[in-house]
C-alpha cells in the first residue's frame, strides 16, 4: 500500500521539475487505481482531475491550478517548497514583461502573504525585491532576476 504523503511528495516534485503534463496525468490516474494509506475521497477526486490531463493539452490544468492543488495538499507551507513556488512566479512575472516596479509590488504582496515564519536569507531576498518598487536605485536586472528565480527553481538558498 503506497502512503499518501509520498504520493503528495512525488506530486510536487513532478510539479517543480516541469514534467510534462500529460504524463502526470498518466500517473495520476496510475496512483487513483491503487489503495493509498490514509487517503480520503477528496484526495481521490484530486487525483482524477489530475488525471484528465493525460488526454492531452486541451485537458491540461494551467500551472496555477496545479500550483492550488498543492496548496490544497499543504505543500507550500514547507519552506524549502516556498522558495521554490517563489522562484516559479518570479519566472512568471519575467515572462510577463512586469517592470521592476510591478514585480517590486508582487513581491510586497508575496511577503505579507507568505513570508512571516521562514528563514532569515529567504525573508531578506524577498524583502530585496519588494524594494524594487522603491525606485531605479533599487532595481536589478533581468539577467540577474532570471539567475534568481532559477537558482531558486533548483531550491538553492540566494542571498542578495
């Protein structure tokens, strides 16, 4: 019998790797047919709406919705995760054209969202760019924001 948390574990990590989506899709319908210790209805369900996405790109779950799927499972609330769920919408910002100014205010908001209880160097790099939106003197460039959310990605620690 396969334990919830480690089906949750392997969730994520398949997530944060980027696998490609219809193969967690595939798995998801692999891990809905076996007898999962602990696992209740819900959690079930979760799995078959994951599972429609092994029919292909018309059927995928957009990144955020699966980002929200595992909140609904708890993961963000580990640091390590954070960092890199940090990193993933640092990406989405760049790739969204923000200006440092816009991504200033988005890191703001993520602080006061997310940041009270974890390490010291994770709330000072956060803090780092909510104070972008403070003025050019501030910003950083688009390079080394990129070199940021990537380091992050890998779940590296970054200290400004």
């Amino acid at each position: 019998m396969i334990n919830k948390q480690q089906v949750i574990d392997d969730l994520a990590k398949k997530i944060f790797d980027g696998e490609n989506k219809v193969e967690i899709g595939k798995w998801a319908y692999a891990m809905y047919l076996e007898k999962i210790k602990d696992a209740e209805n819900v959690f079930y369900d979760l799995l078959l709406d994951l599972a429609v996405m092994e029919y292909g790109q018309e059927h995928e779950l957009s990144d955020e919705e699966l980002y929200q799927n595992l909140d609904f499972l708890g993961v963000r609330q580990d640091a390590k995760y954070n960092k890199r769920f940090f990193g993933k919408d640092l990406k989405a910002c760049l790739r969204n054209n923000m200006n440092a100014g816009e991504i200033g205010a988005w890191a703001f908001t993520f602080y006061l969202d997310n940041i009270a209880g974890d390490d010291r160097s994770y709330r000072e790099l956060v803090y780092a760019l909510m104070m972008m939106e403070a003025g050019p003197q501030m910003e950083r460039s688009l390079e080394e924001l990129n070199q940021i959310a990537d380091r992050l990605i890998a779940g590296e620690d970054v200290k400004l």
